[in-house]
C-alpha cells in the first residue's frame, strides 16, 4: 500500500474512533508489526487559535493499512514544542 494510502487510512480510522479531527501527522515508520505513526489531533478548539489543544496519538497499523492499536502520548497548546520520543 503507497503511503499516502496508509495515512489516509490511519486518519479515518482514528477520527471514527475517537471522533476528532486530524491536524496534522508528524511521524511515519515501518516497523515489526506493519506501520508506526503520529497523528496530532484537535482535542479542542479555541480563540485564538493559539490556545487549541493537540492531542498526540500514536498509531500502529498492519501491512493492509488495518488500526492495530493507538495511545495518545502527548498533550500541549497549538504552538508548544511537543518532545519528541
């Protein structure tokens, strides 16, 4: 599957589950299961747009595209550094 596939997957996936919109992906690996990404969320929208909360969620998917599992890892403002692990 081309990777655009495999994202596309993984964020209609992850919206229908927790019911929240993507913002933007910020990591894409192979790994031993299939496919590890990031998927930064909206968590909740505000004004300014500066006071939004991004949720991180990592994402794990099998060769076929197929959500294995997810966690959210990380929390913060739009515009705050989120560490990088």
């Amino acid at each position: 599957m081309e990777p655009t596939a495999l994202v596309s997957r993984a964020k209609q996936q992850l919206e229908a589950l927790i019911g929240l919109s993507t913002d933007t992906i910020s990591r894409f690996d192979r790994n031993a299961e299939g496919w590890l990404l990031n998927i930064d969320m909206l968590e909740h929208s505000a004004i300014p747009r500066t006071h939004d909360l991004i949720a991180r969620y990592e994402v794990v998917l099998d060769e076929a595209g197929t959500l294995l599992r997810w966690r959210r890892t990380a929390r913060t403002q739009r515009g705050q550094l989120l560490e990088e692990s």
